[in-house]
C-alpha cells in the first residue's frame, strides 16, 4: 500500500531546524501537485495544490508518512491530492500525501 502513495518533503529545509514549510491548500487545486527536482532533492513543485487530508484517509497518510521517519525527525501528513503527479507527469495510483518533519511540541 505505501508503495501506490507518494511521499516527498522539502529535506533541504529540514536541516535548517526552523524550517517553514508551506501549507496544503483547503481543498484540492484543479492543477496536481507534481514531484519535480530542485538541486539535488525531489520537492513537490506546488504544495498549495495539495487538499486536507480527510479522516478518512488520515490512517494512511500517517503510514505513508510514517515511511520517512529516522531517529531523529517524525513525519506526518499534511496535505492529499488524490491525482498527485510523478516525476514524469503521470498520476500516482491512489493520489499523495504531502509529508513534512511533525511540529514539535
């Protein structure tokens, strides 16, 4: 099931320990977020077109997530697109999840 979701965060900013990510947008944008590459790290190009993440598919997204995890930084999911593009431009079967480092508390 992990493999059907797409999952990418912004790595570069989460070195930097304050990192501000940006928000999902409040429903789904009629444009897909794509993953595209920005130096070296794979980003989603437009994480504002991004919808919630519904309680229906908060499970999920938190497995997907969860896949990013280390020792140190814990993931959670922010955002779903439920047609999410890869690198190519073609859809991920069953959308994507924005993932980002979880917000310490």
């Amino acid at each position: 099931m992990l493999a059907r979701h797409a999952v990418l965060f912004c790595a570069a900013l989460a070195l930097t320990g304050c990192a501000v990510y940006p928000s999902a947008g409040s429903a789904e944008a009629d444009t897909p977020p794509q993953i595209v590459v920005r130096g070296d790290v794979r980003v989603w190009d437009n994480p504002g077109n991004f919808g919630p993440v519904t309680a229906e598919r908060a499970e999920s997204g938190a497995k997907v997530c969860a896949s990013l995890d280390n020792d140190k930084v814990r993931h959670e999911a922010r955002g779903y697109h439920s047609r999410a593009l890869d690198l190519e431009g073609k859809p991920f079967v069953g959308g994507g999840y924005y993932c980002v480092p979880a917000r310490r508390s």
